[in-house]
C-alpha cells in the first residue's frame, strides 16, 4: 500500500511541477546563456525554488533517470529525502534542470509516515477490537442464559445462527430442552400421582370410619386408630405435593394487597403465640422502618402460611426462646425468624429448601415434616419477588431471614 501511495504522491508532485518547468522550456530558445543564468537566478532568490543547470552527465542520475529524461519526463528523487527534495527536467538536448523546493519541515513527514503505516495499522487494530468485542457479547449472552437457567428459568435459551459461539449454543439449547421436559415430566407426575392418590385415600378414611362404628375389640381399635393417623399423614402429605407443584408452576402471585408489614407482623405473632411452646420475642427497628418502606405488596394467606412454617420449625428446636425481627439492610426490608437451639450446619444450609431434603435423620411423625415445608416456604418467597436466606442466629441456632426489594 505505500508503494502505490508514494507513486501517486510522485505523480502529484511531478504536475505541479509541470507548472514551472513548461514555461522556462518555451522561454529557453529565446535567452542567451547569460539572460538564461540571470533568469534561474531570480527565480531561485524571488521563490521558495532553488534552480541550477547542467547537463545529463552532470547530475548523478542512474540510466533509468537519464532514459527518463531523454524521454521529457520529470524525474523526482529524495521524496522522502530530509532536506530536500529535487525534481529534473530536460529543457533541451543539452540543458537539465534541477529544481529543488526548500527544506520540508517534520510535521510533513510525520503527516506522510501515518498516512502510509497509521492508517493502515490503525484500521487493522479496529477490525480486531471489533472481532474481539463481538466474541465477548456473544459470550455475555450465553453466560447471561446460563444464569437464567441455572436460577430455574428452564425457558431460557441462547440465540443461534450469527450470534452463536461455534456449535456451543446449539447444544446448550438441547441440553436445555431435555432437561426442562425431564423437570416437566416429573412435576406433571407428582401432580397426577397425587390427584390420582386423593380418592383412594378419601375411601379408606370413609371404610375405617364405617368400621369403627361397628363393635369391635380394643386392640382392634388400636389399629384402626393406628390406621387413622397414616391415612392422616398420607393425606398431609398429599395436599403439600400439590401445593409444591402449584407454587412451582407459578411465576408471581396475581392478588398481592398493599400491606402493612409491621402491622401484620404484630397481629400474626399473637396469633402463633398461643400455639407455641416457647415464648416469642418480636423486634421491630423502628427507626430505620418509614411507612413506605413497610408498605408491601404481599398476599397475606400464603405469606402468613411461609411465616407458620418457620416459627413452627424455630418451636420444635428452641431451647427457651424464638426472636421474630423485622429491620432494613442494604436498602431490602428483612424478616427473620431466629431460635436459640442447636442450628442449621454451614454444609447443610444449601439443601435445606430443596424438596424432601432432610437434615435430622431422627425425625418422626412427633417432630414432623416431610421435608416439603421449607421448599413450600422458599416457592412462597419466591412468588413474592423476595428471597430467603438461612445463617447463624446470634441466639445460637438458625436464622431464616426473608429479604424484600422496596
């Protein structure tokens, strides 16, 4: 590329050049040697071109130039030079001109060595930042659909065709597809499966009662109470399946209310009190609590069914006391509830709001549970827009803590 710029920055100079050489060859013939010097002179002295004379030999030109000359064409030498650049021109068989313009300054040179490297290394370096900051946002895309999926939106996929990365979004996007009709399949089946267990269970609670209407002996009816409370316990667990799938379908609770938090805090904690073995201690910051902040969209029934879960969870394992606390931190509107019992192990805080996921392997029908209700309460949460958190309580046990976006 530079060696056709320079040529044409040859040819540029060499018409402008034209302009002088022409009218001193038509004025040659007309001038004496003396009139011809004295010409040359004032021109040299009057403009910015220095002139002298001489003949082909007296120039050290090589036989390209001379041929060149002999030719009438103008020879340009030193372009680049950096004091001076010289044109020679055949004013007759025996007359050659040099005409040489005056020094050329720095910013010239540097004008013409960016032009000829610059730009073009310029524009190479910008297709590659192109390329490069092309290659990041398609990698973005794909880390930001990883995300998604990973956080359970299993519709999420990443763009093919010109925004993919190779074959890798391709495959994503199957591997996303089975994973999501595997996780669909089975919540369709728990679903059926306990819609279907429903009227079984709804007729043997009907036969058993039939039974113990008639006479029978007392260790007869031990069993049929026997009976009772596992048909109980399936029926409870029964109704927590369906009620898992259905806050597992649902995106948000369509009939959330402006809400009080603090107000309704107070009145469900009076409530729970009455049903618990330990005493609870309610705590509310008030300094950090406005009446905005505490305005929040909830849906009180599920809400207040999340709350029942975890004080009742707090009940089984306190020693003396339960702390619900309501407060502000980092710009969220947090909900805890904290017992003083032996607490929730730092391995075992990740599993412990998945489905049937167990911690305490000695728990029975007295201490409860199925190991639904905390992923129960976690769906809850979730239908809200908040999140829920489990750590150390300072009291010495767990600390579940709800946190809302206001």
């Amino acid at each position: 590329m530079s060696v056709i710029f320079a040529d044409i920055l040859k040819e540029d100079v060499a018409g402008d050049y034209r302009a002088y050489v022409y009218p001193l060859k038509a004025a040659y013939p007309y001038l004496s040697d003396d009139e011809w010097q004295l010409l040359l002179n004032q021109i040299s002295t009057e403009s910015n071109l220095l002139i002298s004379k001489g003949n082909t030999s007296h120039w050290d030109l090589d036989e390209s130039s001379r041929q060149a000359l002999a030719r009438g064409e103008l020879i340009i030498n030193q372009l680049y030079d950096r004091d001076e650049m010289a044109v020679f021109a055949r004013i007759s068989d025996t007359e050659v001109i040099r005409l040489s313009a005056l020094q050329v300054e720095e910013p010239i040179y540097l004008g013409i060595f960016l032009i000829q490297f610059g730009v073009p290394l310029g524009l190479v370096a910008l297709f590659a930042l192109g390329v490069m900051l092309w290659q990041q946002y398609r990698l973005n895309k794909l880390e930001q659909t990883s995300l998604q999926f990973a956080q359970g939106e299993l519709n999420a996929r990443v763009p093919i065709g010109w925004l993919a990365v190779g074959k890798i979004n391709q495959s994503f996007n199957f591997m996303a597809e089975k994973l999501e009709r595997m996780f669909n399949s089975q919540k369709h089946m728990i679903t059926a499966v306990s819609h279907e267990l429903k009227t079984p269970l709804f007729r043997l609670q009907m036969q058993l009662n039939l039974i113990q209407d008639e006479p029978h002996s007392e260790q007869t009816g031990d069993y049929l109470t026997q009976m009772h409370l596992d048909i109980e316990e399936m029926d409870t667990l029964v109704g927590e399946l369906l009620s898992f799938s259905k806050m597992e379908r649902q995106d948000r609770f369509n009939d959330l209310i402006q809400t009080d938090v603090s107000h309704w805090l107070t009145y469900q904690v009076k409530q729970l009190a009455r049903h618990c073995h330990h005493p609870i201690e309610l705590v509310l910051t008030s300094k950090d609590l406005s009446p905005e902040t505490l305005m929040q969209a909830i849906q009180t029934k599920q809400l207040k069914r999340a709350l029942d879960n975890l004080v009742f969870n707090a009940d089984r394992f306190a020693q003396n006391k339960i702390r619900i606390s309501l407060f502000m931190q980092e710009n969220q509107l947090c909900l805890s509830v904290e017992d003083d019992g032996i607490g929730i192990a730092e391995i075992d805080r990740g599993r412990i709001f998945e489905p049937f996921s167990r911690i305490d392997s000695d728990r029975n029908r007295d201490t409860g549970g199925f190991g639904l209700g905390l992923a129960i309460v976690k769906e809850i949460v979730r239908c809200h827009g908040a999140s829920i958190s489990v750590t150390k309580s300072e009291l010495g046990g767990a600390c579940f803590m709800i946190s809302f976006e206001t």
